[in-house]
C-alpha cells in the first residue's frame, strides 16, 4: 500500500484551471481518471488525512504510486478528453456502467445499393439507420413482420440475396408480397431504396403521413370499384395501426426524449433509459455499476450521459433529455450534448404532468431492476473474495492474488503446436488482456517443453517492459519520468484547441504527453497456473528461475482428480469438492483450455483449407481432409499416381484424374501450409483478436473441456 504524500505534487505545481488528471499505479497502469473545474483543488481533496476520505476514494490514492495532468481550455474540452480517456484506458477506479446483455436493434443498412431491414447488436456502424435498442429480439421480428406488407424491402442476407439473382427465383417472402424482389429485378435501385426511406421514416415516428396517404387511396379505390385493391389497402392500414399499437402513446406532443433514471445503494447503481421517438417509447435499456468512487446521483447521470452519447452524434442524441437530478456544473455536459447533436439540446429535471409521470415509471424499472441484480449476484463479490483467499491460503501465499494468469497447450497428434494465456483479475476475466502463442521451435507431443517456451517468452517480455519502464524513472526532471514530455507553448494535446501548458516540476503532464502506458505484456501477475501437473509446473518453474523471477508463485492443476500441484512438492493439495477456490481456478484453467482449442482448430483449418485442393470442384472438406491425412501434404499428393489417389476412400476414378489435372496445373504456394511435413507455416502475432477472445457484451462459446481425452490437446 502506497503513502500518498510519497508522491504528493506541491500545491504550487498544481495549475488553478481545468483540466483532466490520472493517477497510476506502480505498474504505471492508469487506475483512475478524473476532470477538475480546478485542477488544484480537485486534487487537493485527494492528499488530506486518509481517515478523512470515503473508503473507495482511501483505496484508490493508496494503490497510486503517482498523478499528472493535463490542462485544457473548456470545461467542455475536459469532458470530451475525460471520456476518451476512461474509453482508452478502462481504469479500474472509475465509474463503468455494465450491461448484462448486448441489446438488439432494429437496423436499416442504407449503405448498401440494397438497404436490408435486420437486428443488429453491438457497435453500430456508419451509414446504417438503428431504432430501439429493444429487450429482445423478437419484438423486432414481429414489428417488422408487420410492416413488411406496406414496406416490403429487403430482409435476406447477402448470401440468399447472391443466389437469389444468379438463379432469377426469388425467395419466399418475395413469393407472397413481403419483399419487392430487388434481387431479380423486380423493382430498381432507386425505388427499392425509397422504400427503405419510407420505412426508416414510419420508424422514426412519422406515421400519420402515410395513414392518411393509404386511406386516400384506399377511398379512391373504392369509387373506382377496383374493390381487390381497396381491401389490400385497408389491410395495410390495419397492419400499420397494429404496429403503431405495439408502442403506446406516452407523450401526447409527440416529443423526442430520452429518459433517464437511477436506483442506488451505497454499493451499486442501476440505470434505466427510456428512448421515446414521436410521443411513443421506442427502445430500453438498463445498465448496473459498482460504485467504485464516491460519487453524488448528479455524477452518476454525467457517467450515464457519457456511455450513453459518448459515440454517438446527429438524431441519436434527441431535443430532450430528462434525468433525476443535473451535473454539477449542467453548462459543460449541456454545451457537450449540443455540440454532438448539432443543435440545441435540453437537459432538465421533469416537475410535473405525462413527463414527471413517464420518469417515475423509468425510476420503478430501476429500481426493479437493482433488485434482479442483487437477487441474482448477491453472493458474486462475496464468492469471489472467498475464493482468492481460498487459494491464498492454499499456496500458502502473503496475499489474494488479485491477478491470476493461467497456460495451456493445445496440439493435433503432435502437430500445430499453439498456446493460451487467459487473465483473470478479482476473479473475473479480463478478455483484452488473453494473449496466444505459436510453438515452432519444435513439433510433438511434448507439453513440457512447450509450457516451458511459452513461459519463458511471456515473462522475457515483461522483463523487457520492466526495463524500458525503468529506463522513464527520472530523479525530479519531469521530462524523465515516463509521466510528461515538453511541449510548444500553445499547442493542444489530442487535437484540443487553445490549450495553455501547465507549469513544470512534480509529477505533471503538460501539453503533448507521453502516454507512458506499459506494452501488452508488462503486467506481472500474483499467480501463474498451468494446465497439467507435476512436469507441466516443474517447466514453468524451471522458466522464471531462469529468468530470475521470484516473485510469483506458480501452480497447476491437473484434469484428472483436479489436484492442485506446486513446484518442488511431492504430493499434490487437495481442495475440497465444494471448495470456491478450486471451482475459480476449473473456470480458469477451462477458459485457457478453450482459448488454445479455439485457437489451434482455426489453425487446422487454415492448413486443411490452404492449397489447390480448394479449387478441385466438387471435393469437399471431409475428402480434402482424407487426402490429406493418407498422403500427409500436398506435395506429396502431388506425385501420386491416379491409382494411387484411388486408393483414398471415397475417391473415384474420375475424381482422382480431376484432382491430378488441378494439381498439376496449380503453382505450390511459398511457403508450404502443412505442418506434418514440417514445413514452415506462416508466423501469428502472439495476440487474440477482438473476435477470439470476445466482444464486450457477447457471449464465449465454453468449447469441450474434456477434449484432451480425444485426439486433441
């Protein structure tokens, strides 16, 4: 636990103007971020008498080992640089609403040549039109079931819609009126994406327009006895009342609002919002924090504001925003939505009549919904401490390793030898963080060797990062001490204009910063487990006594009666069944077994998919496979005779002379895909991508704990 007066600046060095401020901890990590009205004296209220301070705030200035700061202009320009940096940085001490659901949307692709009506979840992308969030999905599918009859516009995916056009037959819903056929020509471009248009603008609220257009025609229809078409018409008109009943009427000036409202505890808060479009309530959704700062209600609804338009801009942010209580100061956050939407925006405290109304039904959502959240982890935080300490107690460690990394090696009979690394911190997985690793050096079933590598790269790296952070550590030059870097008078750090540069000395970031944040590997964790036993923990020992390393304790556990083993012990601990220790590290070393099985099936696949074989028509994956596997390369296949190709069940002579020609004619690529051969294959970056390790908000496919019995390790 770090003195705050060990790396308190002198008042003096303070600059008296707004600004942004990090704290940082040993690791040069930054846990938390803030913004000042006044610079001197926000961080003034950090260094008083720690028994003066809330526990939360006391925590977080004891686990900083430093604090510098960025002066900016605006309070306005403190916002926006606040949040980009709680978006870059994810410090541990702020505010982070978390949703416990990825909320769906109703998306019209308008970028497209065809717009296509579909649900969408997760980041939103340029040129798309979103309505909702919505609960679920299914909402969305019935409403647009609906509205399919008067805007039949494209639903299909670009795979139906491709085949579609090659074949000139259109699908279903083009068969029975729910889709004007675009990809058979049916209607053009243009008009197709005037359809889109329509939908868009019934979505957005703008419905009596097109009410009122269908009952003319309707009407019209009617006198001129073309009694068929007056009947669709009325059918029509039914099926948009129907989807406009969907939405009731909760603001009768059709207004564009956002609601906003809070439940909390001295622990938690729960975040309702309320999206009303048109008069009608047109999504929802809900978020729970852990309120890890002392913070007032208004602050809560600043931190809300943010999530909620940080990445948004234009119609997203509405005319009116309704919250239970205002920032303090309202100007900045006012000014900063204004500037997002492009016009004025309102942010008010509703006093009376449908709005006040309104908000005290989002405030009762809250509060339900802090209760769900409670109900269902009440024992989440409690579990997990206990767990730590389980495992502490167990390895005989000073203290709960907070940070926990765990290994695994995953191979095919020997071949496409790959590693894991998952990271765990307070029990909870930290998914930016997983990392994956190529064996190359050598080729076999030989697990030890390969956790010996994989640790031995791993932590030369943090040893490296260590270094290079020393190397910034300055005695008293500012410049030097990985936390600034002078500046022209005048310029603006990240764009930001008119910025003034804040005075030298102490622990201070001036205009244009160093960033100082430490590479992906220089984190050390309290704890390394392996997947295996007794060799596997001996070889990952072995690798940090190399790299004199002595401060982080080592263990595995093996699969087989789930002991729990430690370098240099003759016999394994034994955690008791219902032991939250043990159950916490199955859950990790499960998740690094997952990784690395991920990870090495889509290497198989890139090897069983790579080559002249994919060009061989009508020879799927299972005969590729075949081939493969009997002659053990291509090259090698390559050479074989017709006969000898035969040989490969369910190879004819036909296709065994189809797949000579295609060889013959084929160039071998450079370098070779099969690793059998011991051929090289391409080098990875020893990271896992977005789509590997898991998007916030999705889900993580839990994969076949127990394939190692099988072929696969």
């Amino acid at each position: 636990m770090a003195d705050p007066s060990s790396y308190r600046p002198r008042p003096g060095d303070i600059p008296d103007s707004p600004g942004v401020y990090r704290f940082r901890d040993e690791h040069r990590r930054v846990i938390y971020v803030g913004k000042a009205k006044s610079l001197r004296q926000r961080l003034a209220n950090y260094f008083q008498d720690l028994a003066n301070l809330h526990p939360r705030t006391r925590s977080m200035v004891t686990t900083a080992a430093s604090v510098e700061w960025t002066v900016v202009s605006t309070e306005v320009e403190a916002l926006q640089l606040e949040y980009s940096w709680i978006k870059e940085y994810d410090p541990r001490f702020n505010v982070k609403y978390r949703d416990d659901k990825s909320y769906p949307y109703l998306a019209v692709t308008m970028n497209e040549e065809f717009p296509r009506v579909q649900v969408m979840r997760g980041h939103k992308k340029k040129g798309v039109r979103y309505f909702g969030p919505y609960a679920h999905a299914w909402a969305i599918r019935d409403t647009v079931d609906l509205l399919l009859r008067v805007f039949p516009v494209r639903t299909c995916s670009a795979g139906v819609f491709k085949n579609a056009a090659r074949t000139g037959r259109p699908c279903l819903l083009g068969y029975i009126g729910k889709c004007s056929a675009p990809c058979v020509g049916r209607v053009s471009a243009e008009d197709h994406r005037e359809l889109a248009e329509d939908f868009s603008d019934f979505m957005a609220g703008r419905t009596g327009t097109y009410l009122r257009r269908l009952e003319k025609e309707m009407t019209a229809a009617a006198e001129e006895m073309e009694y068929e078409r007056a009947a669709r018409l009325r059918d029509d008109i039914e099926a948009l009342k129907k989807a406009m009943e969907k939405n009731a009427v909760v603001l009768a000036d059709a207004t564009d609002a956002d609601l906003i409202a809070l439940a909390e505890d001295e622990l938690e808060a729960a975040v309702q919002i309320f999206h009303v479009r048109g008069g009608r309530v047109r999504g929802q959704r809900g978020w729970v924090t852990d309120k890890v700062e002392d913070v007032t209600t208004g602050a809560l609804v600043e931190h809300a504001l943010q999530q909620l338009y940080g990445e948004e801009s234009g119609d997203a942010v509405p005319k009116e925003v309704l919250v239970p209580a205002l920032p303090d100061p309202v100007e900045p956050v006012q000014q900063w939505l204004t500037d997002r939407r492009g016009s004025a925006v309102s942010l008010r405290i509703p006093q009376r009549g449908d709005k006040k109304a309104l908000m005290e039904t989002v405030a009762r959502n809250a509060q339900q919904a802090l209760v769900l959240h409670k109900t269902r982890r009440a024992s989440d935080l409690t579990t997990r401490s206990r767990a730590l300490e389980e495992i502490a107690e167990a390895l005989d460690l000073d203290s709960a390793p907070l940070r926990i990394e765990c290994y695994d090696i995953s191979h095919l009979q020997g071949d496409d030898v790959v590693a894991s690394m998952v990271v765990f911190e307070d029990g909870l997985q930290r998914k930016g963080e997983y990392r994956r690793f190529q064996i190359k050096g050598f080729e076999g079933q030989d697990d030890v060797r390969s956790m010996h590598e994989v640790i031995t790269r791993r932590f030369r790296r943090y040893l490296a990062e260590k270094e290079r952070t020393g190397e910034w550590a300055g005695d008293g030059d500012p410049s030097t001490d990985g936390s600034s870097e002078a500046a022209p008078d005048g310029a603006a750090p990240d764009g930001l204009p008119g910025a003034a540069a804040g005075p030298s000395g102490g622990s201070v970031n001036t205009l244009t910063e160093d960033d100082g944040r430490p590479k992906r590997f220089a984190y050390p964790p309290q704890l390394v487990v392996v997947d295996g036993g007794r060799p596997q923990v001996a070889a990952a020992q072995r690798a940090l006594d190399e790299l004199g390393i002595d401060d982080i304790a080592v263990c595995g556990l093996a699969k087989r009666l789930e002991e729990v083993w430690l370098p240099g012990e003759d016999d394994p601990v034994v955690l008791p069944r219902s032991s939250e220790g043990l159950y916490l590290l199955q859950r990790i070393r499960d998740e690094a077994h997952r990784f690395a099985i991920t990870y090495q099936r889509t290497k198989r696949a890139k090897r069983f998919r790579a080559g002249p074989l994919d060009d061989v028509p009508g020879l799927g994956e299972t005969r590729k496979q075949a081939l493969i596997k009997h002659f053990g390369s291509v090259k090698k296949l390559r050479s074989a005779t017709i006969d000898q190709i035969r040989e490969v069940p369910g190879i004819g002579r036909k296709t065994a002379e189809t797949i000579a020609v295609a060889l013959a004619q084929a160039v071998p690529a450079a370098p070779a895909v099969n690793t059998a051969t011991g051929e090289i294959m391409e080098d990875v970056e020893e990271t896992a991508p977005e789509t590997t390790a898991g998007a916030p908000g999705e889900p993580v496919p839990t994969g076949a704990p127990d394939e190692r019995r099988g072929q696969e390790t």
